[in-house]
C-alpha cells in the first residue's frame, strides 16, 4: 500500500525502496530478520506488478502463504519440543 504512495514522490525504484525500508522495520525482531524482511518486500514489491497491472492480491496471497508455512513450522517446532 505504501509502495505507491511512496511512488508520487521519489518514484518507482524510490518507492520500492522506502516502501520497503519501513517494512524492515515493523518486521524488526533482530537486524537479520529486518534484513530478511526487507528483502522480501522487494520481492513482494515485484509482486505487485506481476501482470502489467498493479494487483495488491498478489502481494498479499503470497504474503499470507509464508504465514501459514511459518505457523506450521513453528507449531511442529513446539510440538517437538513437548515430546522431549
């Protein structure tokens, strides 16, 4: 969402970039994970325009299939931990 917005000012490689500096940052856990983060939301910054036309579905679809992903690992992370 901010993407664009950032766009009107700096433009298109400008708002990629702040766009997804405050994702690093409202992802912050660590300086990796920030570091990650960000680099994701390039990638899903791409996703955007995967078409020739801006979608914020697509951003989100494959934003929301990590979180699941993630959630399960962590659940059977847990889960093992239990069993020990």
């Amino acid at each position: 969402m901010l993407q664009p917005w950032f766009e009107a000012d700096w433009g298109w490689l400008g708002g990629l970039v702040f766009s997804n500096l405050v994702f690093a940052l409202v992802h912050w856990i660590s300086p990796l994970y920030a570091l990650l983060a960000g680099l994701t939301g390039i990638y899903l910054g791409f996703a955007l325009d995967v078409g020739g036309e801006r979608n914020l579905l697509v951003p989100i679809l494959i934003h929301s299939l990590y979180d699941i992903v993630a959630f399960l690992a962590v659940a059977a992370s847990y889960r093992a931990g239990l069993s020990r």
